[in-house]
C-alpha cells in the first residue's frame, strides 16, 4: 500500500510540474509572438487614416515630414476619411477584408469596440514597453494616465492618446468688462452671468450655451454623480435637473443652443451669444472667426469634471511587423514633448505628454490662450466609458436634447423628456 501511495504521489506531482511547465511555455508564447524588429533596416510605408483638416491637416503634415526626415526608411502616407463617425464606417465595412486595414487610424476608442472584439486591433502593450521603438514601459511614455486609460477597451491597451481636447468656456472680454461681469467658475454663476448679460443688453445678446450637447448631458450627469451609462434613467431627478438648467435658459432667452449653425462660434463671432462653452481644440477657429472684432478670453470649463475627448491612434494586426514597428516610431513621436508643444500651440489640443504641461514653452503660449488655463482642465479629467454602443448613444443624445431644446417654449418639458427616453434607451440596445 505505501508503494502505491508513493508511485501515486509522484504521478501527481509529475502532472503538477507538467501542467506548470505548460503554463510557463503559453506565457513564453504569447509574449514571444509578437515579433518586433529592432530596427526599420528596409523601405517601409504605413497608411494612417485620419480626420484631421484645415489648419489641423496643415499641422499634422508638417509634423510628420519631420518625422520622415529623421527616419528615411520610414514613408506615413496620410489618408484623410471625412469625420471619426467616417472612419468608424469605413473600418467597419473594412472588416471583412482586414487585408484592406490601413496600419492605424485616428478613433475614439467606442467606435472601435467591435473590431477589438473581434480581434482586429493591436494590443499596444509590448511595443510600450519595448525599448527600441517603444518607451520601455509605460511610466517612461509620460503620457497622462488618465489619457491612456481612456484608450483601453476592456482593459487593454489598443491605443495611444493623441489629439485630446476639453471643454472651455470662451468669453467675449469686452463685453464682460464693460458690464463688470466676473468669469463665471461654477455652472450656478454661469446660469447667473447668463442672465445678467441678456438684461443688460436689453435682450440684444444671449448669455451663454453649449456646442455639444451630448457633452453637456454627460458632464452634467457626472456632476449629478452618474456614470454615462445604460443605467441612467433620462426621466429620472439628475436627468431632469441637467436637461431643465438648459431648457429654464432657453425659455427665459439667457441661453442658446448652436441649432442649424451646429457651432456657436458664428453667433459669438457675431456679438450675438456672449458665452458658449465648447473644445480646446476650437479655439484657432474662434481667433480667425472673430479677426479682431473683440476681445477673447478663454477659461476653464464652470465645473468639476471636463471629460477627455477627441482620438486616439489605433493599430491594426494585419500589418506587417516591419510596418506596426514603424508605425509605433511614428506615434511616439507625435506624442513626444517637442511634437506635443508644436501640437497644442498651433491648435488648442490638450498635451498628453506630462513633460510638456508645466513648461514656459506652452503655458506662455502667443499664437492661442487656452494653454494658460489648461493644466487646471487636465486636472479635472475623466474618461468617457468604453462599453457597447456607448459612443452610439452618446451622438445620439445631441439629437434628442436639440429636439427637447428647441420646442422647450411651446411644449411641455416633462413629457419632451419622456419622449427622449425612448430613444435613449433603445440605443443601449442595440
């Protein structure tokens, strides 16, 4: 009997070993099989399909003739889609030839949710912490954590922030200073500026509003203490309490929406909104718009959360590992701190390299103003979440508080909020 027990305890503990042994070579394995050149040793062309234009397309070109110059081997053929909702489409109806991919593509990380699922995308990860064209690890990126994690999808890294922004508050100084009207900091004041702008000028001119009212909802949920997600009941207390703030302004005439226009820069150009709350990223666009017609301030978003958005930079598995390791170069390069401040100066774009955010180069900033004010903004950060058909419902919801909006002073609110709920809800579903 203790023969037997013995032989049985080293088949056991053979097992055991065999089983361990098994688990270490499936480790071994799938850290090994991603295959990462040292070097870009031949010619290697990557395609990046992006959504940037105007003076954005102008700036990331240079950027990347830079880029070139210093790596002769390497060619980034910039292949512009039309808008992020574009590339979501294109990709999307791509799937089914992957081979038709391009290496990487500017996305919020939503709209990619279905090609991680389907294990399309690259997880990030090795070519982070791979020290010849990565950082080595994630800490020796500088890239704000905040950022990063905003580009996981279930808890892996498929991408690398890029062109982030927040909301500002833009403010027509001149026009604040000759009423003595502070800077409004919290979205009470905002509503209180508001109102004395629009008596002060005998009606002439609206106080305030929001260009993007999916943004307004979440941000104004996340003050309520919600999460954007399929949980939120839009005929609920928080719900209503955001939706009404904009509605009781609309009504009263303090507040606007952009409507038809789709942005409030033209009305704010036009001294018809004093106001309006809308990304960092804008802000070339309001300098050229207003051409010195008045004075311009920008501030910190009048509350305690700014969510992040704007694109990440994804990669896709179907290119070749000469082509994601050079891809890779290409994005740490745009995410360092000499391309960031060139980056953020020329455009509005928040810096997601921490090395940058602190330094006289970008805070003292004379081509725009929003740097001054945005290491607060960072700080304030938090990640729109990624889950199915989040970014869907999140566009959505600008359809349904403009249809809300726009009838609040004919119709009753409560039962235009019921109505929005329908549509709200279904998108979850999806």
């Amino acid at each position: 009997m203790k023969v037997l027990k013995k032989i049985a305890a080293l088949v056991i503990m053979a097992i055991t070993m065999l089983t361990v042994a098994a688990c270490s070579n499936n480790k071994k394995n799938t850290t090994s099989s991603v295959n990462i050149p040292k070097n870009i040793t031949k010619k290697t062309t990557i395609t990046f399909w992006n959504a940037m234009v105007g003076p954005l397309q102008t700036n990331l070109q240079e950027l990347t003739k830079e880029f070139e110059k210093q790596n002769p081997n390497i060619k980034v053929k910039l292949e512009y889609q039309g808008s992020y909702e574009d590339i979501k489409s294109k990709v999307q109806n791509t799937l089914q030839s992957p081979n038709n991919l391009p290496t990487i593509a500017q996305s919020y990380a939503g709209y990619l949710y279905t090609a991680a699922q389907g294990g399309y995308l690259q997880d990030m990860t090795p070519y982070i912490n791979d020290t010849n064209v990565g950082w080595g690890s994630v800490s020796k990126s500088n890239i704000n954590k905040t950022l990063l994690e905003g580009a996981q999808i279930k808890g892996t890294q498929y991408g690398i922030p890029f062109n982030k922004s927040v909301e500002v508050l833009y403010y027509n100084k001149t026009l604040l200073d000759k009423y003595g009207i502070s800077v409004p900091k919290t979205m009470s004041e905002l509503k209180t500026a508001a109102k004395k702008i629009y008596d002060k000028t005998n009606h002439k001119v609206v106080g305030a509003g929001f260009d993007n009212l999916s943004a307004y909802y979440t941000d104004g949920m996340k003050e309520e203490g919600y999460n954007f997600n399929s949980k939120i009941n839009f005929t609920g207390t928080a719900s209503k309490n955001v939706i009404k703030y904009y509605a009781d302004g609309i009504k009263r005439g303090y507040f606007m929406i952009a409507g038809s226009q789709k942005y409030l820069s033209v009305p704010f150009a036009n001294e018809q909104v004093a106001m309006y709350v809308s990304a960092s990223a804008g802000e070339a666009y309001v300098k050229k718009g207003l051409n010195g017609k008045f004075e311009y301030g920008v501030a910190n978003r009048p509350s305690k959360y700014n969510m992040a958005r704007g694109s990440d930079i994804y990669m896709f598995k179907h290119a070749s590992s000469m082509q994601k390791a050079a891809a890779f170069k290409y994005i740490k390069f745009l995410t360092s701190k000499s391309s960031q401040l060139k980056w953020a100066n020329a455009t509005g774009y928040i810096l997601v390299n921490n090395e940058t955010v602190n330094s006289a180069a970008y805070k003292n900033s004379t081509s725009i103003k929003s740097p001054a004010i945005l290491e607060q903004a960072i700080k304030r950060l938090y990640n729109f979440p990624v889950t199915k058909n989040s970014e869907t419902t999140f566009n959505d919801v600008s359809s349904i508080l403009s249809g809300i909006l726009s009838q609040t002073k004919t119709k009753n609110v409560d039962s235009l909020i019921k109505t929005g709920k329908a549509k709200f809800d279904s998108d979850w579903k999806q």
